[in-house]
C-alpha cells in the first residue's frame, strides 16, 4: 500500500540554523500538508499546498517557513532560523483531493530538537 | 475559539476488555469528525469519518458514535489488543475550508 514518507526520521540542530525536512507524498495525491506536534501537544495544522502553491496556512506558519515541491516528487518545508520552541516533531499529510471527507495520509514524522 | 476536548487523558485496560473514549467539541460549524489512531513515533491513521448527520460508524473494533446536538463523540473499543496500546485523537474537520481541528488524543494502554 502507498505511503507518504519522510527523511530525516530524526535531526538534531543549533539554534539559528536551517533545517530542511522532507517528504514524499502519495504519488497521484495534489493536496500537501505539513503538522508539527510539540511533545505532549496536540497536532497542529501549519499549512496546506496545492497546485505549486500554498492555499493556507496558519498562524504558526510565519517568515521563518517555507515550502516548496522542487521536483514532481519531494514536498520540503524549510525552517530558515531554528529556535528552541521549534523543537517538534514534523508530520507532513497527503491527499487526493482537499474536500471535506478526503483522507489525509500522515508521514512517520520527523523528530527536530533544536539545542 | 474552535476547540476540541478528549478524555480520560490516558487510560490502562486489560487485554479483552472495552472501553470508550470521549471527546467534546466546539468547533461550529464543522463538516465532518475522524478518529484517528497514532502509534508511537508514527503518524496518525484514520480510522472513521462521520458527517454530522451520521450517529455510528464502525471499522472492525471500533466503533464512533457523534451527538452533533451536544457537540459529543466517543470511540468504543471492543474486545482490546495488545496493538491497541496507541494514541486516539479526534480531529474536527471545520465546514468551509476544511481545516483539520485535533484534540490531544486519548493515550489507551492495553497490559496482557
């Protein structure tokens, strides 16, 4: 069964520093996610893309992040300068569609400490 | 603000038995409500789907049930499994531009 993946599984990093993290949504999927989850939080929702654009966002998703699909398979989000409190894990989603009643697939997550 | 509340925070049952999840929420309107089950270090994997015009949904052990009148959802376990032991979050899905809402899951551990 097709599934979206995710590299690094873990990534330690400095402060300040940039961190990319990628994904490999389900191949004929058009929707992209991507959600962190601070330990013992919930999930929260960053953004969504769609059609090599980002079609929402939240407000945790500020000048910091970016996101992009360089090729017809990676979906990345980029941190441009890590701070402690971005420590979380990192899930990205896929989905077929955007509708209401569409599945979102989740990625195994990537675990980021920043120290 | 669209919340979404899940009890008990965690709970230990023993191989065989049930339980049930709650959750709460008051996410207005919404579209449709999901459990999702979330093993450790794993990503969420959904389990049901309920328009707000359904009351039941079932797959294979588990059951959701949703009161959308008292804003109310529960997820039944039945005869639980080892592999049962996960996250259990339930997740709104908001009318409009279809945002997922999360709670914070229900953290069910199932001892033999």
């Amino acid at each position: 069964e097709p599934e979206v993946t995710q590299t690094p599984s873990h990534q330690v990093t400095q402060m300040g520093q940039e961190v990319i993290l990628r994904c490999v949504p389900i191949s004929n999927h058009l929707y992209f996610y991507w959600y962190r989850q601070i330990l013992g939080q919930k999930v929260e929702f960053l953004v969504s893309f769609y059609n090599n654009e980002i079609s929402e966002k939240s407000e945790i998703f500020d000048d910091q992040f970016s996101v992009e699909r360089p090729d017809g398979s990676n979906f990345t989000l980029k941190i441009r300068s890590t701070k402690l409190e971005d420590s979380a894990m990192y899930f990205c989603a896929s989905s077929v569609s955007g509708g209401a009643g569409e599945t979102q697939y989740f990625g195994p997550g990537t675990r980021l400490l920043v120290l | 603000k669209n919340q979404v509340e899940q009890s008990p925070q965690s709970l230990i049952i023993l191989e065989g038995k049930n339980c049930t999840l709650q959750c709460n929420y008051t996410v207005s309107p919404f579209s449709n409500l999901r459990w999702y089950k979330q093993d450790t270090g794993r990503g969420p994997v959904s389990l049901t789907i309920m328009t707000f015009s359904e009351n039941t949904k079932s797959n294979g052990r588990y059951t959701a049930t949703l009161d959308a009148d008292t804003k109310q959802s529960s997820l039944h376990i039945t005869a639980s499994q080892l592999s049962d032991s996960a996250s259990y979050i339930c997740v709104v899905i908001l009318y409009g531009n279809n945002r997922l809402a999360f709670g914070k899951g229900n953290q069910v551990v199932v001892i033999p």
